[in-house]
C-alpha cells in the first residue's frame, strides 16, 4: 500500500504540472482532472478523487450540455467515488450512476464509457441488495465487451466485476464463466505469469472448488499461491485471500 500512495502521488504531481500547461483549454482541462482523479481514486484518495471528478463534471456540462456522453463519462467517475469517500454514500452513488447508464446509452452507446458506467452502477446495486438489477448492468456490459471492446481495459472490470458478484449470491457457472474470461484477459494484457494473472487464477479456483470440483479448484488455487509467493517477498492482499481461499477448499474437499 505504501508503494502504491507514493507511486499515485508521483502521478498526481506529473499530472498536476500538466493541469498547468492546458489551464487555458477547458476540454482538455476536464480529461486532465478525469486522469487526475482516476490517480487519486487509485491511491486511496477518495475525497481528491471526488473533487476532481465533480470539478470535470462541470466543466462538461458547460462546454457540452448537461445531458451529454461527456458530462454522462465524469458523472458516472463521480458516482463510483461516491459510495468510497467519508462519508460513504451509496443512496447517492446509485443515483448518479444510473443517471450517467441511462445518458451514455442515449448518447455513447457501445462506448467503453458506458461499459465502465455499467459495472460502477453493478458494484453499487450489489451493495443496495438489489442482485437483480446489478447482474442486469453487468450483463449489458458484458455483452458490449464480448464484440469490439472486448481487448479494452474496461472489460477486464466487467470480467472482474461479474465473477465477483456471482461468487457473492452463489452463481457458480457464471461465475467461472466471468472468471475464465478475466484469466484470459489478464493473461493476454499482463502475461500467463503476472501476480494480477495469478489472482484471477486462484479467484476461478474458489469458484470451481464452491460449485463442488475441489480438485481442478485446489490445482488453480495452488497453482496461483505458487505464483503470488513468487511475485512478492512479501505478504499482499491478494496472496493472503488466496492462502484463505486454498484453505476452504482444501477443508471442503476432506
């Protein structure tokens, strides 16, 4: 986690000094604090991700209108920080998102922004207790990311994402079928051997060994322990679920 703050203020700092150069360019200003905000969200730091998100929302809907695919891309950035920042707000966060769903299907249909919009507005249902209407989301966004989208990075959200959400209700086959096309994905962006790979791998493993096939579940846990040990010499959140999750299976298949 340290590594990664210092990396994302890094970031922040090379993009701030960009902020400066494109000041006079209010379109280009927007993606700028879009970039800076995505940073900022990745480093943990919401209420700046917020900020930056709201402040490139406006500027769209100035230079754009209100019911635009561009103000609908920031609004729905802005929804996914929403239910993150202290405090939380996931009433809210929903709100925004299906606001941004429905003006990206009416204005960037088939746009990665609205594949992005869609898994945002699918975690935040999922939290509501609203599993119906989440794995609808993230249905309509797999469906986007199975024609031409399916090398963009916000598919591999979706993969994520759905495979996530089925484990939680007990949707194994889907599951393993989301599961497998993130392993893919992930093996194809980052290599068959990156520690991102080798999550994903063990995260197929849990959901094999839950729907009853301990063996092939235990051979990609295993196989994805391996591989997390050897990516870091040091504990991380993804060995340490894996480790838990080789566990349980190991004690369900006995």
């Amino acid at each position: 986690c340290y590594h990664r703050h210092r990396r994302g203020q890094k970031e922040v700092r090379e993009l701030a000094a960009l902020e400066k150069v494109v000041g006079d360019r209010p379109d280009l200003l927007a993606s700028v604090e879009l970039s800076l905000g995505d940073v900022a969200r990745r480093s943990g730091d919401y209420a700046q991700a917020h900020d930056l998100f709201a402040s490139a929302l406006r500027t769209r809907r100035e230079l754009y209108g209100a019911d635009s695919a561009a103000a609908g891309e920031a609004l729905a950035l802005l929804g996914g920080v929403t239910a993150l920042r202290d405090p939380p707000d996931p009433s809210l966060a929903q709100v925004r998102l299906a606001e941004a769903v429905a003006m990206l299907r009416r204005h960037g249909p088939g746009t990665a922004a609205l594949v992005r919009a869609l898994t945002l507005h699918a975690e935040r249902l999922s939290e509501l207790d609203r599993r119906d209407e989440a794995v609808a989301a993230v249905t309509e966004a797999a469906r986007l990311c199975s024609g031409l989208l399916r090398e963009d990075p916000s598919c591999e959200h979706v993969w994520s994402t759905g495979g996530q959400l089925d484990l939680r209700h007990a949707r194994y086959p889907e599951a393993i079928a989301s599961l497998r096309r993130l392993l893919d994905w992930r093996s194809r962006h980052y290599g068959p051997e990156h520690a991102q790979t080798a999550f994903a791998r063990g995260r197929l493993g849990q959901a094999y060994s839950r729907m009853g096939d301990h063996a092939r579940g235990i051979d990609l846990l295993e196989r994805a322990d391996a591989q997390l040990r050897a990516a870091s010499a040091v504990p991380t959140a993804e060995s340490l679920l894996t480790l838990q999750n080789l566990g349980e299976a190991l004690l369900a298949a006995n």
